[in-house]
C-alpha cells in the first residue's frame, strides 16, 4: 500500500518497513528510495501541504522528510534536545506503553564475552526464554512489567523467603544508599513430581516484584548470569515478566472489590463497638440513680461516666395530684377522723372540731365526754377467738358514727 501510493510522485526503488525486533509488528516508520531525486522532493512538498490534507496511507496522513546519513541524524537528535524546553518531557519516537524497552535486558550473545563459561543447557533454556517472550508481545494485550522480574533455573534448595534475601542483598551491594522493598517473592511447584517427603518439588521459576523499578533494574544486573550466586553450571536466567494486561486488570478489580468489603467490614464493627460503649453506659447510669430523663433521684445530671453534676430546679405541676401515702393524703385522712371524734385528742375527752373550722368556734361548741374505746382488750391481730382485724374495725367506726350522730 505504501509503495502503491510513493510511485505516484515518481519511480520507487525500494520500499523498507521498521519492523520492531521485540514484537514483530511494524514501528509505523518506513524508507522510500526514488529512483530520481525530484520524486523525493515532490513527495515531501506534496505532504507539507496544507490544502488537501497532504499524503495519506490507509486514511492516515504520513509525514515525510529527506533520510539523512547515521552521524546526521545523532546530531539532529542532540540538537533537538537542547532546544527543546526543559520540563515539558518531548519524547522523540512514540510513546511505549507497554515497556518494550526492556525485553532486551537480561539477554546475553551466545557469541559475546558474557557467554564465556556457560553450559549448554543454560544456553537452550535462554533460547526458549527469547522466544517465549517474542511469542507473547506479538499479542497486543501482553506488555513487559517494571517492577516484576522472572528468574529461572533456581535450585531445589532455594525456598521463597531465601530468593527473597538474594535479591534484597543483592540491590544492596550494588546501590548501597538504596532501600529496596520486595512486594512478594514466588516460586513454581509441581504438586505431580513430589519429592521425599511428599511435597511439590519446585519447577526452578520464580517471580520476585520490586516496589521501585530502579531496585528491579539493579538486581537484575546483578544477579543475571553471576556465577556467585547459585553454581557455575546453574547460572541464574533473569528478565523483566510479561504479564498479561486482562489477568492484571482482573486482579485489580478483585483487589478493590475486597478492599471495599474490608473499609465496610472495618466501619460495621466500628458501628457495633459504639453500640456498646452506649449500651454499658446505661447499666452505668442506672447504678447512679439514673433515670429515664438522665438525672439522678436527687435531681442531679448523670454524665456518660455516671457522674453526677449540678442539680437542676424540677417544674412543680399544680393540678398533680398527691401519690398515695403521702404527707398531704395523710394529713387529710387524719382530718377527717378527728371530725368523726377517733383523731388525735379524742382520748382527752374534747370533741374535735370538723376540718376547717377555727379555734374559737371550737370552743365554742359543748364538750362531750368520750366514750370508751370499742377495742379495749383487742390485740391488733384480733380477739381471743380468731376474729379478724377488719370486723373490730368495722364495729369501731359504726360506734363512733353512732356516737357522733347522737350528739348532734
């Protein structure tokens, strides 16, 4: 297509696409050789041009430009640099939102120095590893992690919590200002393989992740290839994981959803502590004398610790009438047996006077001399014969009705 639509300004020599070597998919940049030096220079005014929306491949406009020799085009780039405004953070190619940058670290030249000394076998799994990951970046949907690192031919012996050290140790002799922190480290088992003692026997992968990239970056090179660190036979293979973006964001939304449950979970129990702190207060309140109206019998305010404070003046309710038993209540029942003559002084032989009447008319009225006591001889509990104390009550007051109507 591309080629199709550069033959129109001229003659095409040859057509290259940039291919990315970590994916396999183009890196959307091209080279267009002319076979005359006017087709280039007529292609590239035609794509400056505003009127007609310049050059256009597939329906997207390209932008087009003299190719300049490799040592010209470094200094085009380092000018570019510093003309460019510090702080904005330009970026000269697009932009790699899946970190293919770093699918070349970790991997040595099967002819180079760093390959000097090492087995065969770790040779192979190398191979395998490249091209495991080369398999998975030609899908969209998987990038290379930054702070996760996948380590393989780890030995048997080595456990997660010991891979753990290694890395932290190791990110510390590199960069001793450092203060690495290692999210999880995790190794591989094979629950068909067991070993002696019946347990999964471990596959020799293992993925350690970094809170930092840099510490990440550190024990990779570090650690990669070091013969010090396992065996010389058994170098460890270390690179930066291919993760899966669907499986990341699953787990993402998984995380949330249980840290929500976690924030409910946390205010619930929150809620009830509160519930009872306020329901111990009441058995509290209770012991002080506390009342429904939060004060004490005296009057005083009950605080939440049940203590009492100043006392507060109570409203008094004038048509309330008097309980039973009371001071008034009795006061007006004795009133009115001493109108019937079997209230206090009746046994001086002076007839009461009626509730309300004053003194001087009292004395006024004729004396009248008392008549003997009806229960003379009666216990409280009744007479000898087991009458009850009701029945000498009853006798009692019809004599002194009698009486009192007699002297009328």
């Amino acid at each position: 297509m591309l080629f199709e639509r550069m033959s129109k300004f001229g003659k095409v020599r040859s057509c290259r696409m940039v291919m990315d070597k970590a994916s396999g998919r183009p890196k959307g940049t091209a080279f267009v050789d002319f076979v005359k030096p006017d087709a280039a220079k007529t292609a590239v005014e035609a794509a400056g041009k505003v009127e007609g929306g310049g050059v256009k491949v597939a329906g997207r406009r390209v932008t087009l430009a003299l190719a300049v020799s490799a040592s010209e085009a470094a200094s085009l780039a380092t000018q570019r640099t510093k003309d460019a405004a510090p702080g904005k953070g330009k970026r000269d190619g697009p932009r790699d939102n899946r970190n293919l940058y770093l699918a070349s670290e970790g991997q040595i030249h099967e002819e180079g120095p760093a390959a000097q000394g090492v087995s065969q076998a770790d040779i192979m799994k190398r191979r395998r590893a490249k091209e495991e990951q080369a398999l998975k970046l030609k899908n969209p949907n998987f990038f290379i992690s930054r702070t996760r690192l996948q380590v393989r031919n780890v030995p048997p012996e080595v456990d997660q919590k010991e891979l753990k050290k290694i890395f932290l140790e190791a990110v510390k002799k590199r960069a001793t200002q450092a203060n690495p922190r290692v999210l999880h480290a995790k190794l591989l088992y094979d629950p068909t393989r067991p070993d002696a003692e019946g347990k999964p026997r471990s596959r020799g992968i293992g993925f350690v992740e970094f809170a930092e990239h840099e510490h990440a970056l550190a024990a990779l090179r570090a650690l990669n290839n070091n013969p010090e660190v396992f065996n010389k036979a058994r170098r460890p293979i270390i690179e930066f994981a291919v993760e899966d973006a669907r499986a990341v964001k699953k787990l993402e939304r998984r995380r949330d959803g249980l840290k929500q449950k976690q924030n409910q979970y946390d205010a619930d129990r929150k809620a009830k502590a509160n519930a009872e702190v306020k329901g111990a207060r009441k058995p509290l309140a209770k012991k002080n004398g506390k009342g429904a109206n939060g004060k004490t019998a005296d009057g005083k305010d009950v605080d939440a610790n049940g203590a009492a404070g100043e006392a507060k003046p109570k409203p008094k309710n004038p048509n309330k009438k008097p309980k039973v038993g009371s001071k008034k209540r009795r006061a007006e029942r004795e009133a009115k047996l001493a109108a019937l003559g079997s209230g206090p002084g009746a046994g001086s032989g002076a007839k009461s006077a009626p509730a309300g009447e004053s003194e001087a008319r009292a004395a006024k009225r004729p004396k009248v001399a008392a008549a003997p006591r009806v229960d003379a001889g009666l216990s409280r509990r009744g007479n000898k014969k087991g009458e009850g104390r009701g029945n000498d009550k009853r006798d009692r007051f019809d004599e002194l009705a009698d009486r009192y109507m007699s002297n009328r």
